[in-house]
DNA sequence: ACAAAAGTGTTAGACGTACACCCATGC
DNA sequence: GCATGGGTGTACGTCTAACACTTTTGT
C-alpha cells in the first residue's frame, strides 16, 4: 500500500532493422537530427502513443522508417531497457524490436532523423545505450537461425537454398557446406515450400525456386558450428 | 518534432518465480488483496522505483516476496506487456521476469497480498494479463532447459543426478531415461562438478553428489524430445 | 534375499560431415 | 570446352535410444 506515486515514464519503441547486404548483416541506423546526441548514429524508433499496443507501435515505426507498406515482416520483441540515465531526457524506457528484412530499395528518412541507411552491425559507438541493444538484438536473430525459419525473412520471395545459405552465411559469419545445406533444408519439412519455377544465375545450372512454408519451428535445429566451445577434443 | 506530449506509463516488474514440487511445475501466486482484481490470484510484482534498474527491481521484489536474502537465483527477463487497458488503474506497463527457485520454505506474503503460496502452472484464470505472461515465461524456460544449464538452478546443492533429471521430467512433462540421462549430463563439460560425497537414498544405491559447474551454455544443447512435430513418420 | 535407485556396457540405427561426383547453364 | 553454381550419392565417424546388466545400499 505505497502512497508515494510511483516514477512515470514515456515509453520508447526502438528497433533493430536487420537485412544481408552484399553477404553481410547490416543494420538500418539514423543520423540524429536533434539533441540529445545529434549528429550521432542511433536506432530508429519513437514513443508509444496513447492507446497505441507495443507490437503495433514496432510496426508503426518500421513503416514509417522503411516506407514498406502491405508488407508483414518478421518482428518479435527483445527487451526492455530502464537503467536510470540511459535518456539524457529524463525517464524513459525502452522496448526494443527485431525487424528481418529482404534486402531493399534504400529505406527514407524519418522525422527525427536527418539521414538513414545501411551500416556493418559493429558500426560504433551509437547514441543512448543503443549498442548493448544491437549487440542483444543480433545475438537473438543469430539463435533464432537455429530453431525457427527466420532465414527466409531475410529473402524477397521467391529465393534459392543458395540464397537461404547466403543468410545464414552472412548472419552466423561462418562458411557452410552447399551439399549439405541443401539436404538439410529442404528435409526439413515446412521450412520452404518448392514453386515450380526456376531462377538463373549469371552462370551456371539454373535454381530451383521456394517460398517459405508453414513451420514455425525447426525440428531437429540447424546446429550453429562452434556455438559454445570448439570441438577441443 | 512531435509538440504532443507522448503517453507516460508507470512500470511495473512481475515476477513468475517457478520451482518445482512434488515432481511438478509450479509458480509462487498472491492473491490480491487490493483492488483492482482483489481476491484473485496473480503473479507477484510491484512499481519499478525512481532511480531504480529493472534488474534491481526484479530482485528487491524477489526478495520481498520470498524473504530470501544472500541468494542469487537465475533471473532473466521475459518481456514487456502494455496492451491499452490490460490495467484498469491506467497506463501501467508490464516488464516480466522469470525467477528459478529451489523448492524452498514457504514464501513470506508480501505488502500487496494477502496470500501467497504454490500453485500448479496451468490454474486459471489470473488477474490482469497474467495468464499470458505465465504462459511465455514457462515456455521460456522450457527453452532454456534445453540449451543453458537452467536446470540446475532448480536444485539445492549439492543435488544428484536423479534430482536433476527430476527436474528436467517435470519442466518437459516426459519422462526420460536415467541410465542415457546421467551419462549425457555428465559428459557435457562444465555442466555440474562433483563434489565427493555421496547421498543415501531412503532405499538403494548412493548417488553422488554435484554443484552447478562453471558453463553457460550447454554444447551440444539437451534436446527435448517431441518439440516442434510429433515424429509423423 | 529382495527391492530400489545409481551407474556402466553394448548395440543398432539415425544423423552429421566431408567430399566425389553428376547436372545444366553461359560464354 | 570450361567455369560456375546447383544438386545427388556415399562413406565414415559420432551421437542417440533402448535396454541388459552390475553396483550398493536399506529392510
């Protein structure tokens, strides 16, 4: 029965917009346009508005961010962030996302933001404490690789196992057998669903074409190599 | 540039602290003796203080609730919750923990409960979104059992083999084989570290005896059969 | 002796890894 | 033909699941 009222906070939607950029995982970062910390590389995102739920607002902000529409990425919530001073502003916590996203056409600028676009998921230092929740956030897609689908999230539909190995590549950082990849892929069942068609690259046999399929859980995982110690054995 | 002075939320920390007993799953619950909600159950939790982290707030209302102190038990967070209206009191925010217990002496009730005691993991309903919060955070640590050596957190040291796989029989809900279990648990490195001694069970062989080891990840990860699809082979 | 729980040995099959090999295309 | 990326076959070592069996206690 505490009488004191207890602190309010404004509540900050942050997100960490991941895509695979020329075999590499980027992030979409803004350029502050204003104080705190202008002119300084931080997350995009915004406060929760009135009646507004946090997963709308995480979408909210992705579009108008992106300027996708029509569009339903993947997006799953991280954590929250409340350390006291973390916000030069006063009290304000923060909720961050994870958005996946085929690689696009070059994302607009937001409101706040004088400048937005593509950066190597190490770019530091950013604004606030924007760097532990990138480093969270990219630890969370790498286990998500594991056990769930989420590397299709980050193709234009249709793709190819051999972009599907591309991603995982990109996001695990580690090269991986093409022949086995593909059995291990296309074994599992509901990870991608076969279109008929095929796609050509420059050169060489034509690829076989896929969507993403119903699974929502990959059984057994597609084990990350080297995730806690090296076979030192 | 928003003029509009964004939404302020209090934020409060809930906890579902789970521990297993008599071979079950089970979470510390209070029943409500304030309004809103007043006589329903609910997860314990209070306001996140001024000046306050979230994880400092999650372990003060560990403390308070359980009257434990010099412990320090697994605590992780779960997620945030602010759907419009899950409060009837306002704009009241939600950040979850997961707390892992050993089944301990009875917990002390706390300023807001009336009541506080074991219950099993599916009673419902619980007050506010509480349901769903407790339904993420068990499935969190069924997760976790899988790839972090979480399990342990549960038992008392020094506990055996036989009170671990318990333990990982209740979480999972199916039974698992002792003679494979000891062997695989064992033979993962830095999982538990002997300690000499033995314990005499009330009839049968001693069992020796183990603390939590030194790993935090557990490589390759125990996995729980049945977990995406049914083998429909 | 018997029951009960702990722990070891063993085996058959499933799975992962490595890599040889074939396929289909553009140049 | 040759380079290139896609895809299949295969062999070998490792891991798992199932279970027979031994060990060590209390009664």
């Amino acid at each position: 029965m505490r009488s004191r009222r207890p602190t309010t906070f404004q509540i900050a939607v942050d997100l960490v917009i991941l895509t695979v950029r020329d075999a590499r995982l980027a992030v979409l970062l803004i350029e502050r346009g204003n104080d705190p910390y202008r002119g300084q590389l931080a997350l995009p995102g915004g406060f929760l508005r009135d009646g507004e739920d946090l997963p709308d607002a995480a979408e909210r902000e992705l579009r108008e961010e992106t300027g996708l529409h029509g569009l339903s990425p993947h997006l799953e919530q991280v954590g929250s962030y409340a350390t006291p001073g973390r916000d030069p502003r006063g009290a304000i916590a923060s909720v961050a996302y994870l958005a996946i996203l085929p690689d696009l056409p070059v994302p607009v600028a937001g409101t706040d933001a004088a400048a937005a676009g593509w950066y190597a998921i190490d770019t530091r230092p950013l604004a606030f404490d924007h760097d532990r929740i990138l480093r969270d956030a990219v630890e969370r897609a790498r286990t998500r690789l594991e056990n769930t689908p989420l590397a299709a999230a980050f193709c234009r539909e249709p793709f190819t196992i051999g972009d599907l190995r591309a991603v995982y590549e990109a996001v695990w950082g580690v090269p991986l057998d093409p022949r086995n990849f593909h059995r291990k892929v296309t074994g599992l069942s509901g990870f991608v669903t076969s279109t008929g068609e095929t796609r050509h690259p420059p050169t060489g046999r034509p690829a076989n074409l896929y969507r993403r399929g119903p699974a929502a859980t990959l059984y057994p995982p597609l084990q990350r190599p080297n995730a806690a110690s090296p076979p030192t054995v």
